[in-house]
C-alpha cells in the first residue's frame, strides 16, 4: 500500500489548477510594477462585464460596478486625509462594501489591516498600526468601542452589512440595524455611517493613485487568537 501523506493546502497549491501555468510568473512580474488592485482591475476591464464580480444575498454586482466603487472609495479615503504608507484598520465581515474600501486602500497606496474577528481583547488592542480611520461592522463595534475611542482614530465609519442586499431582506433587516447606528453614533461626532462618509468625503477632486512602490504591504491580516497569543 502507498503510504498517505498529508500536505497542507498551501504546500498543494490546488487554487492554481484555475489558472494558466504562466499565472504565477507574470502576477509576480507585474506586481513589481503595478499595486494589486491597478493589476485586478486590468483583467477585470478584458472581461468587459461577462462575468459577475460579487454576488451578495441575491444582488449581482458587476465588474465595472466595483470599478466604479473603488474610485469612489479612494476618493472618500484621500477626502479623509489618508497618505501613502498609512494603515487603515477594517474589523467586518467582507460585504461588498468592504471588499471596495479594501482595494481602495491599496489603489491610494495605503495597507489595510485585518484582524481577525475572533481574535482577543488583547491581540486586537495591539494591531491597529497608526490607523486613523476605521471601517468596523455594526454589529461589532461595541466590542471594541473602547479602541475606537482612542485619540489616534479621527473617523470611524460603520458599515452596515444590509446595505447591498437585494429587497425585501434588506427593508428587514436594514430598520432594525438603523436604529442600532443613530444609538452608536450619539457616541462620538467621529463616527459615520456608509453614506455619511460618501457625502462628506466623496467630492475630493484630487489625485487619488499614490506612485507605486514595490514591496509595499497590501494587507495585515492576524490569527484567531489560538496560535501565538492570537498575533
């Protein structure tokens, strides 16, 4: 009998069996001159809409729609004074919204952090960076409202995990989870909601691509808090 081995996903690499064989050598290529999101956005204009690039509760969003929202994310960012270099701290689940706002970050030059959203008190209070935006779920940003209150952050926007449901789950859910932000946001005038923070902020007129700058970190991303200490 052949003898079973075990491998870890990331040493079987089975994601690659979607991909050409040249993939690898050209992303590596190419990332050397391009941030993340200017080289997923170049393939996604080939596909000129063919395919879907988010579906969420039922609602097709578009490549050209998510495009179109990274833009207007970059320019909220570079509205709320967000540099090249900076991090930029998001604690939710991965809503359309939020998976913009993440390439947005990347498109200003700036790195997201990601912490897991199991991870401990303790490891949470240690990775927000020199974040001075944050973009945390609704849902769970009492759990942490004591790191959000520190000086460091200026703007905390609340993301609302229904707002690109299709209907009737969003008029549902969506009432019950407004009343839940107007309470949060008697908290402190540095909190926004979604839309709040395209009205005010959306308007910059300036440039928003930072210069690319190889070896730059896109994403931190931390543990769960089960291995080492939850770092």
């Amino acid at each position: 009998t052949r003898k079973n081995i075990i491998k870890k996903p990331t040493e079987e690499r089975p994601w690659e069996r979607f991909y050409a064989p040249t993939t690898n050598g050209r992303l590596k290529e190419e990332l050397h001159y391009n941030s993340l999101w200017r080289f997923l956005e170049q393939e996604m204009l080939t596909d000129e809409d063919r395919h879907d690039a988010l579906v969420y509760f039922g609602r097709h969003i578009k490549r050209s729609e998510l495009i179109a929202d990274v833009q207007r994310w970059a320019r909220v960012l570079k509205g709320m004074g967000v540099e090249a270099d900076e991090h930029v701290l998001i604690f939710s689940p991965f809503t359309p919204e939020v998976v913009s706002i993440l390439f947005a970050i990347n498109l200003v030059g700036a790195t997201a952090i990601l912490p897991n959203l199991a991870a401990s008190h303790a490891a949470l209070s240690g990775s927000m960076g020199n974040s001075r935006v944050a973009f945390v779920f609704d849902g769970l940003e009492q759990s942490i409202s004591d790191l959000l209150a520190r000086e460091q952050f200026e703007h905390v926007v609340l993301v609302d995990a229904t707002r690109s449901m299709s209907r009737p789950l969003k008029q549902i859910a969506g009432s019950i989870n407004w009343l839940k932000r107007i309470k949060v946001r008697h908290r402190s005038p540095k909190y926004l909601s979604l839309d709040e923070a395209i009205r005010r902020y959306g308007p910059y007129q300036g440039e928003v691509e930072a210069p690319h700058r190889p070896g730059r970190v896109a994403i931190y991303y931390s543990s769960g808090g089960t291995t080492q200490k939850g770092q």
